[in-house]
C-alpha cells in the first residue's frame, strides 16, 4: 500500500451541485458497503448518538455520500490510519478496510471525472511588492523598489500573490501616490540630489569562546573565520561609496600591524594594514581593537551586493611565546607601575600586587578575539545625474532630445505608456481622459516632460495598473468558464514566471492572437525560463515553496551554536536558490530536490557540512556522491528554518516534508495540548524518547505517527545543518518507519521511500506551482487538472519545464469561470 | 483680518484650469501669524554629551558677568548674554555607592534623574523619571507631541553595556517611569516624519496648493475610472475595486483636509534622506529638527545625546581618529589629553549651531532662545576617573526671560543638579516637590 493520503485540509468555497449521476459502481454501496458501515460505524455514528456529530446512517444512496465529499474523505482517512473504529470496539479486517476505503476514493473519483470542468476564477488581484518593483523597472527601467518600504503582503495558501488576500488600505493607497511620483521624476529628470547617507551594518556576531592556542591550519584569507564579517546590502544607484571598516576586541601586546581585507561580490580585495597600538585604547597591557576602523572606497552598481571584511593571516605577527608563523619582532613597551599619590603603604602594596598580576594575566592574553565588529556604508557619490537614456527611450516614442519635445509628443506618448502600463490593448476614450490630463497641465504652463509627468503618475496609480483585472465572462459561459483574452494570458504567464509585465515579444504575440498556439507557447516558456527575470521565480515560488524566506529571521541560539554567523546564513540561502536556478536553467528532473547529488557550496558552507577540497568564497557546483547530503532536504537552510534556535524538532521537520513534499500537511493541535518540558529534554531522557508520549496518546499519534518518524530520520542534522552522531549525551537514532510499515534508518532511506513514491511528490509541487501560477487556492475541481498533469509531467522524466508548460497549458490558467449565479 | 469670502471651489473648477492661483488667497488668509498678544510658551532642550570633559580646559576663569569663555566653550562667546555655566553641580546617584564599576551606566541613568539605577543587565531594569518626562507629562495636552528624543549613535538597547548594568542605561537620558526608557530616534528621516508626518518639506503655499491640485485631478482621474470598470466586474472582483476606491477616496479627503487645515505645519526644512554622511551634518541636523518642533510647537520638550554614554566614536575629521570612550581613559597622557578637549571641543561648536539657530527665529518681541531654556552637559566631568561631581553644565537660553544669562555661577560643591531641574520646571509651570534626590530649588539663577 502506498503512502498516500488525500490531502486532510481540503477548502471549499463552492459546493458545487452534483448532477443526479452516480459513480463507479453505485450497486456496491447497497451490496458490500452499507454491511461493512453497519458492522463498524453506524454503532456510534447513528442518528440517535451522533458521535463527533457525525450521522453516517443517514447517507442513504451513493448520491448522499457523493454530496459530501469532506465527511467521507475524513472517514477514509480514519480508516486508513486506523483511528477508526477506536481501540476496544470490533476492528474490520485489512481486506474491508481497503474495500471500503477503496470504494469511497472510487466513487469521487469517477464524480470528479464526470463533473463539468471548472477552470476556477481568480479574484483581481494587486501587484504584490515584488511584481510592483519589477513592473515598475521593467516599464520605466527605473530600479527603485519603492515597494521595500510598503506594509508586508500577506499569503494565503503558502504564498504571497493570492489574490483573496491581497488588499489595499488607505495607507497603502497613499504609499502608491508617493511612489508613483517618485519614480516618473526619476525616470524622466534623473535621481535628483541624493545626499549621501550613512547606513550601519552590523550583523550579530557568533560567540568566541577565548582562546590561546595558536591552530596549525586555518584559513589564512581570514573570510571563513569568525573574526570576518559578510553581509547582503542594496545600494540604490550606482556610484562611488565609503565603507568604514570597524573593529573590536583584544590582541596580545607586542603583535604586529593586521590587514584588512575588503571585498564586494567575492572580487579581489582591498587591503588596508591596521596598527592598534596607534591611537588610544583601554588597555596598556594587551592591544585593543576597539573602534579602530579603516575607510575603504568602491565603486559598485545599484542593488544588492554581497560585502565581505576580514583579517586575513589572522594568527600571524603574534609574539613568539604563542607559537605562530611569523612572529613579532617589534620592540614591546611593558607598562610601568605608577603609585597612586596619597596611598598608604599597604594600599601600595596592594596596587603592586594587583600590577603584578595583570602583567601575569596579559602573558596569556587571547589571540582570537580580534574581529570586525560592523561596517558603515556612506554614500553614494558621484552618482549619475540625469534621467537614463534607459528611461526615457521607455517612455518617449518621438525621438526628440530631452527638452526638445513638442506638444505634439504629448498624445502618442501617453498613449503608448497606457496601453504599455494597462497591459492590454485601449479603448480610445480610456486614453484621452489620460491625454487631457496632460494637456490640462500644459496649457497651465508645465512643459511637456512634466505635463507627460503627471499623466504617467496618474496611469501608474489608476486600477488598471494596480491590479491584474480579467475580464468577467458572458452570462452564457459564466458556469463552464471562457478562456481569458491573448493579453490576460500573456501577463498570466509574465507573472507567473517573472513576476513582472509581459515584455514586448509577449505583447506582440498577445496582438498577433498567436499566443496560445501550442508551438508558441512552448517556445515562449522555454525562452522565459532562459531570461534573468526568471530569477523572480526562484525568490518568489522557491523561497516561499522551501521557505528559505525564513532564513532572515533564523537565530540559533549564541551559547549552542557559536559558529552560526551571517557568512553562514547568506551562504546557505545562496546554496539553495542555486540549486532551484540549476534546475531550472538546466531543465533537472523534479526529483533533484528529493535526492540530486550535488549542491552549490563556497569554501564557509563546505566546512560546515564537512565537505573538502572546496576553497576560496564564490559559490561552485560540487559532487556530493559518496557525502550524506543530496537534495535539498540536507540542505543547510531547509534544515534550519524546520528547527528552534536551541534544538533541532524532528515534528517541524516532519511538518516541512508532510507540507512541502507530499502536500499532506498536519492540522494544528487540538486546543490545551501541553508543552513539551524544554528543561527536561535531553537531561533524563533523549529527546526522541520524549516524543513518544506522542504516539503512546491516540489522538496525537494520528498526526504524530506521520510526522515524528520524518524528522527522526533526518535527527543527525544539527539545528543548523551540521551532521552529528550524537545529541547530548544520547546518541542519534534515526531510524523510523511510517504509518504504511516502511521503515528506514537515516536520510538517505528516507529519501528512496520519497523517491519511490514520486509521483505523490511529483503531485505535491504541481500543487504548489499552480498555486503560485494561478493566484489562487486550489479547489476540489483542480483535483483533476493536477492527476493529468502529474501523468504528463511523468512521461517526460518530471523536467522542470515540462511542468511549467503543462501548468501554462491547463484548462484553469487558460481560462476562467464567470462569478457563480446565486440562485 | 478681513473676512474673505470663500467661494466653494469645487475639484472641477480647479481641474477646468481656472488654477492653483486661485487657490491661494484662502491659503494664505488661514495661516495664524504668531498673534503678539500670546504669552510666549517655553521650551526646554536638553543636549547630552558623554565620556566626561577635560575640565581644565572647560571651567571658565572667573565668576559672576566677568568671565573668561574657556578653551572648549570659545564657541559660545557670540552668545555671551545667552549663556549660563554652573559649576560645582553633581550627581551623588551616579556614584558607585558600593555597587561596584559601571560609572556610565550610572551617569546616563542619573543625568536627568538623579536617581541611582539597579544594577541589572536583565529586564528588571529600574531608574527613575527624568526631568523632561515630567514636565512632558504635565504639559501633555499642550502640543501634538508630548516630547522628542534624539540620539547620534546606535547602539544595543539589552544585554550587557557596562559591567553588568543593561545596555537601557547607557542609551537613553529620558525615561518616562523607573521601568520605561524612550529611546531615542538616530534616523534623522523618521524623526522627520513623527515630527511632520510622511510631507516632504517646505513648500512655498503656492507649490503646496498646486501640489494638492495635481494629485486631486490624478485621484480624480482614477475615480472616474470606476463607473467604467464596476459594470464589467464579478461579485468578489468588485469588492476588491472597492477597498481600492475607498482608498482613494481617503486620500482625496486627507488633501482637502490638510487644505482647510487652520495651522501652518509645513515642516521648515526639507526631509532627510536618512543618517547624514559626515558627523557634523548628522548633529547639526538633529538640532535642525528641534528648532524646527519647537518652531512648529509639535512639542516643547527635546532631548539630544550627542553620543551615547560609553561613545565609541571616532572624530578623524577634527584629527582624532581614536576611538572616544577608549580615549578619555587617558592615564593623564597628555597627548591623549589634548584629543579629549579637542572632542569637546568639536561638541561645543556643534551645539554653538544650535544655539544660533534657536536665536535665528523672530517670536514675538525677541527669539525662539529668548523662550528656551537648554541644558547641555554630562553626568561625568573626568571620564579617566569616572568622576560624578564638578559636572559641566551649561544653561543657555532665557526662559522666557525668566533666567538672567550671561553669567559663571559657581556653586557649592555636591550641589545636586536635580535642583537645577526643579528650578526649570518651575519656569514651565510645572511644579514639582522633588525630583531624584534634589534637596531644593537652586537658587540665583533669575537674580544676580
């Protein structure tokens, strides 16, 4: 029997009303069935007890049972774990647990079959902040990202471009206007005076337990040490910025001068040499880094960098008592003993003594706490001024030099930014009202660029834009749906995979009405996938899908693991979306994410997993045959955000597969469920001990005894993704076994059971893709449209675009059902 | 002022092009010139800077009118008239009193205190109200804002700042109870906007009314779209649309608002972009913004910490690279010496801006200093020693001309300086039986 379960939170909105067929095999519901029932639920589950509120007897006819698709689904999913019938009552045998069960999925199977096609509706949803600064750069090839300051968008159904849930409020409204006027003037006057700022950057650092002992081999660029400091920043234009470089923590007197080491994106750094002993300090005994600091100058592009600062050489020039390479030879002060003026002579000794001893203390002084403390980006200067030769060839069509247009430029202008910004062809009336505005302006002396201004501002905050409106279909075809116009499709399938408007191609294939051809189609998702935009798919479905998202707010607790830093945490996010673009871009079977052997690793991240012969900080394809890890269940940031801060919980972990892998995710616990004792986990017993008090408790053990065994067996994964054979004093037990009977031991059992049941997980990602494609949760009517897929997708060995391309093909994206008449 | 008669202009009328010109005279009419016949209303500033001074080069040669500005207060001589230095003032609270190290924790807990804070890094941190938050406390209904806390250096506000004492104490001078401190506010953007809201700056009213114009006839643009699309749209389609034309229809409301609005809020200075690239601009333009409240009145209490107790900045621009707190350690180091009054120096002059600017401003019959009342100072004079009496303080400003400026007191030793703020508090018309562990009001401040 496979491991496969319907999904146990099913959502309806519309019950739809099921037509007076019947299915499979109607007869059997009187013949078998209704005996089983009879033998085995009707004793609780009958009109006079009702137990659980549930009337099992008064399903009559398979037309009733068929009507309530919920109920029935939740009776096979009791019967298939065995909650139902509770212990101590009469069990039925496996041969009528099947029977029974096997009818029931049967039966709404062949329903489903039979039951008009409903491609769903999407409610008109906004722009979310991701499609709203892409659009926005895209449409005037100004990069702003006005949207990062916009209230948070919420998700509905795992992601964050639900229609259902995204909504506008006046402050979001008013965030729209300032954003709208921001962006025109910058697209069509330049940036304007940017003053430079200053932004502090200072990551929290890992824990140094102090040290003297000088190590044999380490790092000697100092990047993947403790001591460095890496972080993601976004400058906003390009341009010339100052990087204060500052330091702190403590050295043994008599050190050489350090370097520091500055670098953007992994380039060549800029070395600047540092002497503590300049400058004044704390301390007279030891030398002290504190708010010691280096400027360097870059010169990087607009948007996101990676910075790197470090010591490289860190445990050189040290004095020749600590045993390092290169000693120090440079003339050491001792400080002297000063007496305090009117001391008594026993004060005096005392003073002396003290003295005496922190000479003795500073002879053992650490040498591993000298670290970047935190950077202070200043900037920008020397920035391009200017509106972008970019920007306005977006906007204006007529050719003229910037000042140099007329009145007439006016009208194509706006003309052509409404129907680009609109997304759709226009109607003629929709463009003069526009038009007017502009050349209100004008006759009120504005000149041309900013009377253009104005119009572009108010196209930019009209409905229009904000929000991906389809047109409602006929009355005639409200029920069985439409298919939605050549430009809905077109943004449907820029969103989708660029979370961004549809580019000129798209458009010019929308107007052609050749869109939908298959070939077309086909060929647009191949090109789609290849451009850079589709980067967005990778942020938006991929972060929200392995919820690497989380990695921003992960913090691992200091004391347990002091080797977390932020070098650590960039560098698993980079892995994994890496690894989801190489699937991509190279077209990877789907099963890559349960068990590809190879991931994207730098030199801080292959240390972690224990992986040699990876140097140096750029991220490089690497083997990963023969090492515990493949997939991306093994990865660092799946096995972080599925974790507390201070211990690894193999429920989360089970969670995260139940929900994104096999799209069966838990219901919450019932109300008043205990906490788990935090002080005793580990102390008298493991903590997998501890955890079996779920499935000693039968109404746990229905979710638990699904969960659990998932997140044992990937236990030798600490907290943060390093593997280990030991948690505490207990050693690892990763053995488990799932409801069915499969057993395994350990991560790479697990993922041959996922593996072998590929086509459920195969199922669970085209649900989420859909999803994410359509906008919307999925229905029972979608059932269909994800089996067919799935099929399909199998035949072509689950590669990645054939998913896309069956998703883009489907009856739901390329159609739409009317509102449903009330009657 | 002539009763103007105000035509009901409609959107449309100025959509027409009629024009913003129009729009002007009602704008104008409305805006309150600072009726001379208001008693003037007084502010209160306080300007904190931390590490301690280099007291020999602060403390004045002289007494009484006839003193001599001193190295580091050089400066303020331009405002000699303007200008209080007391000396002798104390924080008794500050000191360790058995308690053990921690003297800045202390004296940023005590400055405005006068109270000795618990010695915890956890979350049972206990201090006690500060001076400005009693009388923002007292004036609360008064102004928009009940006060304005601003700092220039960032920094934890938990765990462990100075031995064993949480870092609440090194971070804030103002505290609203002996639980809450008030943090202050290091990006000069958001303090903009607490203070002005999410406006861009100072606009003459003819920008502002035309501004108001362009985005009523783009809303009025996108309304109309409404009749258009409504019809096409399916049930749950439309009630999305609608939360978006409630929206705009909001915002339509807030711009004919903010048109009839009666007082002048425009800010006077534009917004900043966020922490200005140099140190001096950023405390220069944290000053700007409290000229700019009290000009306004959105409040009438503010505080500045220049840096926060335990400053770790560094002053390359004035040749001193090193890093503070470490420097004022200096052992005596004449060298290290020297930079230290360099340091306050620099603040000195910093804060001269502030005072120029306070005096720059016409109120009534004098100037915006003329009605305030600053303190500028720390709760530690010899930083090398950790030393919590003899504090530099200076008291600038005429408190509504309830002050007599201009003048080096010099007062007994251990006098506590919560009897300074008794007396300030009088002078805004609250009043107070104790603060911290004050032991009266002091006195000769509004005599000679």
């Amino acid at each position: 029997m496979s491991f496969s379960l319907l999904p146990l939170l099913v959502l309806l909105s519309d019950v739809p009303v099921v037509p007076a067929h019947t299915g499979k095999d109607p007869a059997a519901f009187e013949s078998s069935i209704k005996p089983l029932l009879t033998k085995s639920c009707y004793v609780c589950h009958n009109a006079q007890l009702k137990n659980a509120d549930l009337n099992l007897q008064a399903f009559d006819t398979t037309e009733a049972v068929l009507a309530d698709p919920d109920t029935w689904e939740k009776v096979v999913v009791k019967m298939k774990t065995r909650q139902m019938p509770p212990v101590g009552f009469p069990q039925p045998d496996e041969a009528e647990v099947r029977a029974l069960t096997r009818w029931i999925e049967d039966e709404f199977q062949e329903a489903e079959r039979r039951a008009p096609a409903d491609p769903g509706r999407v409610t008109a949803r906004r722009l979310n902040r991701a499609e709203y600064n892409n659009t926005l750069r895209d449409l005037l090839a100004v990069d702003l990202r006005p949207a990062d300051d916009f209230p948070q968008d919420d998700s509905g159904y795992g992601f964050d471009n639900n229609g259902d849930v995204l909504s506008i409020s006046p402050v979001l409204m008013e965030k729209y206007m300032r954003a709208s006027e921001k962006v025109v003037r910058s697209a069509l006057f330049g940036p304007g005076d940017l003053k430079p700022t200053m932004t502090k950057i200072q990551p929290p650092g890992p824990k140094i337990e102090p040290c003297t002992d000088v190590p044999a081999e380490y790092d000697l660029t100092g990047l993947t040490l403790h001591s460095a400091l890496h972080a993601v920043h976004r400058f906003p234009v390009d341009g010339e910025y100052q990087v204060r470089v500052v330091l702190g923590g403590l050295r043994p007197a008599g050190s050489e001068p350090i370097d520091i080491a500055f670098a953007v994106d992994g380039a060549a750094p800029q070395i600047l040499s540092l002497d503590p002993q300049d400058g004044a300090s704390f301390y007279d005994d030891k030398q002290d880094f504190t708010g010691k600091y280096r400027d360097f100058k870059v010169r990087v592009t607009a948007g996101e960098h990676w910075l790197s600062a470090a010591l490289p050489r860190y445990y050189e020039g040290l004095p020749a008592r600590y045993g390092g390479k290169n000693p120090a030879t440079r003339p050491v002060v001792k400080p002297e003993w000063k007496p305090r003026p009117n001391a008594t002579p026993e004060q005096l000794e005392e003073s002396k003594k003290r003295f005496a001893k922190r000479m003795e203390e500073a002879e053992k002084t650490p040498v591993n706490e000298g670290r970047i403390r935190h950077l202070e980006v200043v900037g920008p200067f020397d920035y391009p001024r200017g509106p972008s030769p970019k920007s306005l060839a977006a906007v204006f069509a007529c050719g003229h030099a910037p000042g140099r247009h007329r009145d007439g430029c006016i009208a194509p202008t706006v003309g052509r930014f409404v129907r680009r910004a609109y997304r759709r062809p226009v109607q003629d009336a929709e463009t003069a009202a526009v038009v007017a505005l502009a050349t209100r302006a004008r006759a009120q002396g504005d000149s041309v660029e900013e009377s253009v201004g104005l119009a572009l501002q108010a196209v930019l905050v009209s409905p229009d834009f904000l929000f991906r409106i389809e047109k409602e279909p006929t009355a005639a075809a409200a029920a069985a749906g439409e298919p939605v116009t050549d430009h809905e499709l077109a943004s449907r399938l820029s969103y989708f995979l660029w979370a961004s408007m549809p580019d000129a191609e798209l458009l010019r294939l929308a107007a052609a009405g050749t869109l939908r051809k298959p070939e077309v189609l086909a060929a647009q998702v191949r090109r789609m996938l290849k451009d850079a935009k589709s980067q967005a798919l990778v942020e938006g479905f991929g972060g929200q899908w392995l919820q690497f998202r989380g990695l921003e707010s992960a913090a691992p607790d200091k004391e347990r693991f002091p080797s977390f830093d932020n070098n650590l945490r960039l560098s698993m996010r980079r892995e994994t979306e890496l690894f989801f673009e190489s699937v991509i871009r190279e077209d990877r079977s789907l099963t890559d994410f349960i068990d590809g052997p190879y991931s994207f690793l730098n030199e801080r991240l292959a240390r972690h997993y224990g992986v040699p012969g990876v140097v140096g900080s750029e991220f490089r394809k690497v083997d990963l045959q023969g090492t515990r890890r493949s997939g991306v269940l093994t990865q660092g940031s799946v096995l972080t955000v599925s974790s507390y801060s201070t211990r690894t919980s193999p429920v989360l972990r089970g969670k995260w597969v139940l929900e994104n892998f096999l799209a069966a995710p838990p219901p919450d616990p019932p109300a008043g469920t205990p906490r788990l004792d935090e002080a005793k986990i580990g102390a008298d017993q493991s903590l997998r001990k501890q955890l079996e008090a779920h499935r000693s408790n039968q109404t746990c053990a229905a979710c638990h005894s699904r969960m659990d065994p998932l997140g044992f067996g990937l236990e030798n994964f600490d907290a943060i993704g390093a593997w280990r054979t030991e948690d505490g004093k207990y050693p690892v037990d990763a053995k488990g076994a799932l409801p069915d009977g499969r057993a395994f031991d350990g991560p790479d059992e697990i993922k041959a059971i996922l593996k072998g049941d590929r086509q459920e997980f195969a199922a669970c990602v085209t649900e989420k893709l859909l999803t994410y494609a359509l906008g919307r949760g999925l229905e029972r009517y979608d059932r269909r449209t994800v089996r067919d897929i799935v099929d399909r997708v199998a035949a072509r060995d689950y590669r990645f675009s054939a998913l896309v391309l069956e998703i883009v093909s489907s009856m739901p994206f390329q159609m739409r059902r009317g509102e449903r008449a009330r009657s | 002022m002539n009763p103007i008669t105000r035509k009901h202009l409609s959107r449309r009328t100025v959509l027409r092009g009629i024009g913003a010109s129009v729009a002007l005279p009602w704008l104008d009419a409305m805006r309150p010139a600072f009726a001379s016949n208001r008693p003037p209303t007084v502010r209160l500033a306080f300007t904190y800077v931390p590490n301690g001074v280099t007291m020999a080069d602060w403390t004045p040669k002289g007494t009484g009118k006839e003193f001599e500005f001193s190295r580091i207060l050089k400066s303020l001589e331009p405002y000699r008239d303007d200008v209080m230095v007391l000396s002798g003032l104390a924080q008794h609270n500050g000191n360790a009193l058995g308690d053990g190290p921690g003297d800045h924790a202390r004296a940023g807990a005590s400055f405005l205190t006068g109270v000795h804070c618990k010695k915890t890094a956890g979350a049972d941190i206990s201090n006690g109200i500060s001076a400005d938050q009693v009388a923002a406390q007292a004036l609360a209904q008064e102004t928009r804002l009940p006060s304005l806390e601003l700092g220039c250096e960032e920094s934890r506000t938990v765990g462990n700042c100075d031995s064993g004492y949480s870092c609440a104490y090194t971070n804030s001078i103002s505290w609203r109870s002996a639980t809450t401190p008030m943090p202050p506010e290091m990006n000069p953007r958001s303090a903009f906007e607490r203070l002005f809201g999410a406006d861009e700056g100072p606009m003459t009213p003819e920008a502002r009314a035309r501004r108001a114009a362009r985005r009523l006839s783009v809303l009025d643009l996108v309304a109309e779209r409404r009749q258009a699309l409504e019809p096409t749209l399916g049930a749950s389609d439309r009630r999305k649309l609608d939360e978006y034309f409630y929206g705009v229809r909001e915002i339509e409301r807030q711009i004919e608002r903010a048109e009839k609005d009666q007082r002048d809020v425009t800010a006077p200075l534009e917004k900043p972009s966020g922490i200005p690239a140099t140190f001096a601009e950023y405390v220069k333009l944290m000053f700007d913004l409290q000229v700019a409240a009290f000009q306004t009145d959105v409040t009438r209490i503010s505080s500045l910490m220049i840096g926060r107790e335990g400053s770790l900045q560094v002053y390359p621009e004035i040749g001193v690279p090193d890093s503070h707190h470490p420097l004022t350690h200096h052992r005596g180091t004449p060298e290290l010496v020297e930079k230290v009054t360099k340091v306050n120096t620099f603040h000195a002059e910093l804060f001269a801006h502030f005072v120029g600017r306070l005096k720059a401003v016409s109120e009534g019959d004098g100037t915006l200093l003329d009605n305030t009342m600053v303190v500028y100072g720390s709760a530690l004079s010899d930083g090398d020693r950790h030393t919590h009496e003899d504090l530099p303080v200076l008291l600038v400003g005429r408190g509504g001309k309830a002050i007599k400026s201009g003048r080096h007191l010099v007062y007994p030793e251990k006098t506590p300086m919560t009897n300074l703020y008794l007396t300030l508090l009088d002078k805004m018309g609250v009043k107070e039986e104790t603060i911290g562990d004050s032991t009266g009001r002091l006195q000769h401040l509004s005599d000679v």
